[in-house]
C-alpha cells in the first residue's frame, strides 16, 4: 500500500507540473495571433478492485485539448472575404479620389471652364494674337489635364495588376503552408491519442489568411488532412497545393487563372473580388466616362471649327488624318468621326484687296463619292485651287501665291455641313478622339492665326468663337441631358458615392469582424487572471501531492524500521 | 452567455477607442486648417456636386463680366466719336447759316477750306479706334472703313466706303443666351444708303461747301436741310450705342446678383462652420483624454499583480 502511494504522489505531481507548463505555454502565447489555449484534461488512474472496495490510483493526464470555437471561426473566415473585399476596393478607390481633386482649384472644371472661356476672349478681340493665345494655352492646359487624369487612372489599373500578381502568390504560399500543415497534423493525429493543437491553430490562422484573399471552402477528410477549394478549383488536397497563376483578359488586365489551362478564376469575394470589381468596373467606368467627356468635346469643337474662317486664309493645307482607299466610297472608310451627305464650300480671296475670286460648293454624298471624286470636283469647278493627294495618301489643298482660300461661303457664312473636313483632319482644332490622347493641332501651336474665329475672311469676324463658347452651356452629353460641366460633376459624384459607400461597408465590416473575434476570444483567447488563479491552483496541488509522498514515505520508514 | 474577458480583449479594444477618437480629432483638424467642411469627394458628394455647379457659374459669370465690360467699353468709344462728329456737324450749320448771308467772297473761299477740314475731320472720327481697331469697320477691324479722296488743289472730292464688311455686326456674350451686339454699323451713321445716295453725309457736306463757293443760296438750304437729317442719323446711332449699353448694364447687375449668390451657396456646402468644429473639437479632447485615463487604468492590472 505505502509503494502504491509513492506512486499516486508522483504521479499527481507529475500531473499537476504537465498542467503548470500548459498554463505556461498559455500565458507564453497571450498574444500569439491565431492561438486557442489549451487545458491539461486530467483524469482519475483505473481504480484497483481491493476489499472493501474500489481504492483510487491517483490522476494522470489525459489529453491537453485545445479550447476551439468552429462555430465562430467558420462565421470568421466567411466574413473576412468581405472585409478583404472592402479592403481593397476603398484602397483604389481612394487613390482614385486623390487624382480627381474636387473641389479644389486645379481640377478639370477649370480647365473646362477657363477653355470654353478662352473663346469669349476670343470673341472679344479675334484680331489679337494675345487673345488667339489664350485660347491655344487654355486648350492645352485642358488637353493636358485630360491626358494626365486618364494616364493616372491607367497607372491605378496598372497598380491592381500588380496587386492581383501578389495576391495570387501569396495564395500559392500559403496553398503550400497548409499542404506542408495537413502532413504535420496527419502523422502527429495518426495517434488518436495526440491533438496537434498548435498546428491545428497554424493551420486555421493560414485559412483564415487565405479566406481574405479569395472565397474558399474547407473540408478536413479522415485522415485530418484539409481540403481547400475556391469555386470548384482545388487549391489543397492532401499533402499537395495547388499553386495558381495569373493571365491576360482580353482588355490586357492580370486576372487570376488556372495554372495549365490559363482560365480565369471564377472569384467571388475576398481581396481579389474587391480589386477585380474596382478595376474592371469602377476605375474603367471613370476611365469610360472621361473618355466619352473627351471624345464628344473633340466632335463638338472641331464640327464647328472646321465650319468657321481662320485669319488670314490658308495658302495650303494637308489633312491630318491619311485617306484609306481614296478610290473607294466615303461610308465604307472608318473614320473616327464618318462624314454625312452635305457639302462643303471653298472661297478663294486675292491676298491684296481680299475680294472673292472664286467660290465652289463641293457636294458630298457618302454613298457615291470617294476621295478621288471631291478631288476632281475641286480641281473641275475651281480655276486657283487645286487638291491632290501626297505620297503618304493626304489629302493636299493649295492655290496660288496671290491668293489664300477658307472653307466658308462668304455671302452666307455657311461652313461644312458633310462632316468631310472634320473626317480628314482638316481645319479642326483638336486631334485625338478620347482623354488619352487629345490635343490641340499640332499647326496651331506655330501658327495661331489658323484658330478660326469667324465666318468670313473680315479679321473681326467673331461668330464661330462665340458659337464654340457656347458648347459651354449646351446640353450635349448624356443624351442631351448635361452640359460638360454637368457630366463631370456628375462623375466626380458617382466618384465621391462610391468611396463614401465602400468607407462605410468597410467600417461596419470591420465592426462585424471585431465583435466575432470578441466573441471567438471570450471561449479561445487566453486570461492572465484565469491563468493565474490556475497557476495558484496546481502550485497547490504539486504541493500537495509532495507532501504526501513525504507521508507516505514517513509511513514506509516507519515499516521498515520495525523489521 | 456570459462574456469570458481575457486580457487582449480589453488592450484591443481600449486602443481601438482611442484611435476612433484620434481619428475624429484629426478629421476636425483638417476641416480647420483648411476652413472646409468638405476636403474630400467623399466627405460629402452631394455637397461636392452642388459645390461645383455653383463655381460653374461664378467662373462664367466672371467672363461674362469680361465681356460686358470689353463690349461696353467698345460702345462709349463709338459714342465719343459720334459725339465729336456730332459737334463738328453743329459748328458747321451755324457757319454756314451766316455764311450764306456773308456779302464777301473771298470770306466763302475761306470757309471752303473749313469746310474741307472739317470733312477731314469728321472722315478721320469715322475711322476712329479702339485698342488699334477701326470701330466703324465692322468685321474689317484692321483697314480704314473711310477713305479720303482729294483734288490736286486740297479740295476734298469724294469719300468712300470700305466695300468689305463694314457693316458686319459684331457681338459679345453679355449671359447665357444673350448676345449683344458691341459695333455700330459703319455705314449707317454717315452713309446708311451707300454713297452719294440720300444721307451721305460727306456729298451733303461737299454740296455745302460748292454751293457756298458758288453763292448759290437755294442750293446751300437744301443741302442745310439735308445736313439736319444726316445729324439725327449720327444722334440715332448713338442712341442704339446708348440703348446696348444700358442692356449690358442691366444683364451686369443681373450676373452680379447669381454670382454673389452662388458665391454664398457654394460657401454654405462646402466651408467650415468654425464655431461648431471647434466646439466639437474641444469635445473630442475631452473624450479622448477620458478614454486614456480610463485606458491607462484598466490595462495594468491582472491577478498577478496581486499574488
């Protein structure tokens, strides 16, 4: 009896020194991310059957669980898809907000407003070179401005790329962390005996990491070992991962793809799904919009541009843009902006006196006439003109050294009503037909007098000036519904929506997210006091336990000195 | 359930609170130094889109006043010339009514050359101008709308129009949708129906001067009666020059009413209001200051402190 006893007292203190290095490793991790505490399980040893009954044999220590709340940290790991999601698009989107720096002085309004300004000045004083500046500095600035904010918007695009690159690499390390996880766990729980609970916490901490990238789904087989899968795409299975990679969609972006057939992901929440969604949708929608904003202040500009007289006439001028197939019939051609039946007038004026010489209207019908046709046209009913096309296939007008010509009547003052000129990229004002590409024609810069003012060859003919001054407060965007400056305020609005929305889905995610940790914390986190009031507890009992093996070993001495 | 609190629990969230509150004090603190309530689109989008229409307007409407101010400026110029002209033209019936009673020739000889002074003159206000530009040209701002023509003796035979667009209206925005006009028509003042024809005031004034020279009394009358419809036509004009004026005036005062008013609007959606934010400022010290405090007090103590 006295020997079962020596062995019950160490046995306990054993127990109770395992449950102090538990409670040790607890305390060690109270800040460890990811970590459950753990309790030491003891139980009562298998009681000897004696007479007159059962007598204990002491405690031993079962098992040393690990406190988990799946519940929780299933809601966790779902609900972490959308803050991942929320995280990233209220990033870009932010940076997006930066670019777009309403409502303060230097945005695009400015430039809107001072360059449909600019032709009020020139109105004002069309004579004036000062005034012919103005508007080519203004047009610029606004040129510039459109270039810039779209080349920003495209540089964000890029920054997404890259963000997809990284995300998708870090979905493949952490694939092989838990594959690498899933062996551990696998031969340690081979034993049923043994939890590998620290692994396991590992193993929960990379899903967890994992499910803010990309929306997965686990199942943990027989064997312990975790399958993760996204949509149907297997990302671990078993001991092996999975890696991804990334390919180009058909715009050219990085997408998620599968590794041997290149298809893209299907994504449906996390990181990935935020920064997809605000690249693909969000920042191409801005990028659509300011392009729509550039093209139509192009085609509005230039139709009445190359309607109006510039001063001083031209001597000679080469279209801009190259004709195709100049035997072939206008509405087959593409270009930006297709000509329409109409007709355009050229007046010749002798340079001196600046008295007509000669006037032809020039009939277009898009459905019979090709390049070849207006050209004979041309060089058939005007004597002092002549059109021909140079070796690159532009279309060259000229006359002769006394005289200068425009592309007005000047009895009624009517300009271009086929389009043709603007077609060509002759006598327009900006070239480029989206935000990324405007400007202003590249002749006006060396020569302002080729911004036309009027309609007649008079110096102070200011009409078309004004007319181009007031597209400022026409409806002509939208469907006729918004004025220029309308129809960026009212994406600097959708802008300014769309990140108030995100900042707050973010916040209450996170609110969310907060309140579950709380909860996951209150069952796995670990308490100092609690801790310590255990550490107190088996102090005690090791204690304890010692001293009985003192008792029991005083019963022993007292055995062994009688014999 | 009853909560298990463990110590990271308390830590989070006491520094949770306490960053929420640093970031509502920073937050007031950008809306101060910059003196706007909304810094950012998203601060307050609807506030931004409004914000930006009113500037819209106060940015037109500064050009607007630009080019009332250019285009009137234009029209006095108009109205001084004609003026001018107008007293030339005064002087001249008074001399001449004495004139054609003056007995002495060779006084008339003198009064010729007068007269022809004088058509130099009133030729040379026709081709007055403003910031280099003829004002009676219309769209040929840079050639002289009247040209003289004179005989080997000085004596002023003709004078002649401009053939080219010296009619042409010339316009200035005044608002939205009101252009006005900011030339007088060169003609119409001096000759309204060409020349030689009916209200050319220069033949009137060359047929005073012959007749004169020629003592032909009858004739100098009617040439005086025809001089007193060319002078109305210069007063009509400026009239019409005096009437557009008054119409820039007015469309001004209307442009700086809006102006001042979206000036406001766009002040009350989007600048600061600096009592409230520094109210809310002091506030939030307060608050932060207790969640330090409270912080600092709850975060020491565990079990251990005390075994």
């Amino acid at each position: 009896m006295p020997f079962e006893s020596l062995s019950l007292g160490t046995q306990a203190m054993r127990a109770a020194q395992s449950a102090l290095s538990v409670i040790g490793h607890n305390i060690a991790n109270v800040n460890t991310e990811g970590y459950s505490r753990q309790r030491a399980e003891l139980v009562t040893n298998i009681p000897l059957d004696k007479f007159p009954g059962q007598i204990g044999t002491g405690v031993r220590v079962d098992n040393v669980m690990r406190i988990k709340d799946d519940f929780t940290r299933i809601q966790i790991e779902k609900e972490n898809q959308l803050l991942g999601e929320f995280e990233a698009s209220t990033g870009f989107l932010e940076e997006v907000e930066q670019i777009l720096d309403e409502p303060q002085e230097t945005g695009l309004q400015n430039a809107l407003a001072e360059f449909f300004n600019s032709w009020h000045t020139l109105a004002n004083a069309p004579e004036d070179f000062s005034s012919r500046n103005i508007v080519f500095e203004t047009a610029n600035s606004l040129s510039n401005k459109l270039n810039s904010l779209s080349g920003q918007l495209n540089e964000i695009q890029n920054q997404a790329d890259e963000y997809v690159r990284i995300k998708v690499d870090e979905i493949n390390s952490i694939s092989e962390r838990i594959a690498t996880l899933n062996s551990r766990i696998s031969s340690v729980e081979a034993n049923p005996d043994q939890h590998a609970n620290d692994l396991r916490d590992q193993r929960e901490l990379l899903v967890k990491e994992l499910s803010k990238i990309i929306d997965v789904r686990t199942y943990e087989d027989n064997n312990k070992l975790l399958l993760v899968e996204t949509q149907g795409l297997v990302l671990v299975s078993g001991t092996r991962s999975n890696p991804i990679t990334t390919s180009t969609n058909a715009q050219g972006r990085l997408v998620p793809a599968e590794r041997i057939t290149l298809d893209p992901l299907v994504i449906r929440g996390g990181e990935l799904k935020g920064v997809l969604d605000t690249r693909d949708v969000k920042i191409q929608g801005y990028l659509n919009q300011l392009n729509d904003l550039a093209g139509q202040l192009i085609d509005n500009v230039n139709a009445l541009h190359t309607q109006g007289a510039v001063l001083g006439g031209y001597d000679s001028i080469t279209s801009r843009n190259q004709v195709a197939n100049p035997a072939a019939v206008l509405n087959t051609q593409n270009y930006d902006y297709p000509p329409q039946n109409g007709n355009f007038t050229l007046t010749v004026y002798n340079d001196s006196t600046g008295a007509v010489v000669e006037s032809a209207d020039i009939a277009v019908d898009v459905t019979t006439d090709t390049i070849n046709d207006i050209i004979a046209d041309i060089n058939t009913n005007l004597t002092t003109v002549t059109a021909s096309l140079d070796s690159s296939g532009r279309l060259v007008i000229q006359t002769n050294s006394s005289n200068h010509f425009q592309f007005i009547d000047e009895t009624t003052g009517a300009g271009d009503t086929s389009g043709l000129l603007q077609a060509l990229g002759i006598n327009d004002f900006f070239e480029g037909t989206n935000a990324q590409n405007i400007g202003v024609r590249n002749d006006i810069a060396a020569n302002l007098n080729l911004i036309a003012a009027g309609n007649s060859d008079s110096p102070g003919s200011n009409e078309n000036a004004l007319e181009i001054a007031s597209l400022q407060v026409n409806k002509l965007l939208s469907n006729g519904t918004a004025t220029f400056e309308e129809f960026y305020a009212s994406i600097t609005t959708d802008l300014g929506t769309d990140v108030l929305i995100a900042n707050r889905n973010l916040e209450s995610q996170e609110s969310l997210l907060l309140l579950l940790e709380e909860r996951q914390a209150s069952t796995t986190g670990v308490s100092l006091d609690e801790e310590a009031a255990n550490l107190i507890f088996y102090q005690r009992m090791f204690q304890a336990s010692a001293k009985f093996v003192q008792v029991a070993d005083s019963l022993l001495e007292t055995l062994i000195n009688r014999i | 359930m009853t909560l298990r609190v463990t110590s990271p629990i308390l830590i989070d969230k006491t520094l949770r609170n306490i960053n929420n509150n640093l970031q509502q004090v920073q937050e007031l603190q950008i809306q101060l130094a910059s003196g706007r309530r909304v810094n950012r689109l998203s601060d307050d989008p609807v506030a931004v889109q409004q914000a930006l229409r009113f500037k819209q307007d106060m940015l037109e409407n500064q050009q607007y006043k630009e080019n009332i101010t250019f285009g009137a400026n234009k029209l006095d110029a108009a109205i001084n010339a004609l003026d001018r002209i107008s007293n030339l033209v005064l002087g001249l019936q008074d001399v001449a009514l004495d004139m054609v009673t003056d007995p002495y020739s060779t006084s008339r000889a003198v009064f010729g050359n007068e007269i022809n002074q004088l058509i130099s003159e009133i030729a040379l206000n026709a081709n007055a101008k403003y910031l280099g530009k003829y004002l009676f040209g219309g769209h040929e701002t840079l050639t002289p709308p009247y040209t003289i023509n004179t005989d080997s003796n000085g004596n002023v035979t003709s004078v002649t129009r401009n053939p080219l667009g010296i009619d042409d209206p010339a316009y200035h925005t005044a608002t939205d949708g009101l252009d006005v006009q900011v030339n007088i028509s060169g003609s119409a003042p001096f000759m309204p129906n060409g020349e030689g024809n009916t209200g050319d005031i220069f033949t009137t004034l060359i047929n005073i001067r012959d007749s004169i020279l020629a003592n032909d009394k009858g004739a100098v009358q009617i040439a005086l009666d025809e001089l007193d419809d060319e002078f109305q036509n210069i007063i009509t004009q400026q009239a019409i020059a005096g009437q557009r004026i008054q119409q820039f005036d007015h469309t001004d005062k209307d442009n700086d009413l809006r102006s001042f008013q979206s000036e406001a609007r766009f002040s009350a959606a989007i600048d600061l209001d600096f009592a409230k934010a520094i109210t809310e400022l002091n506030y939030q010290n307060f608050i932060l200051q207790a969640a330090l405090q409270v912080g600092s007090k709850i975060i020491s103590p565990t079990l251990l402190d005390y075994i």
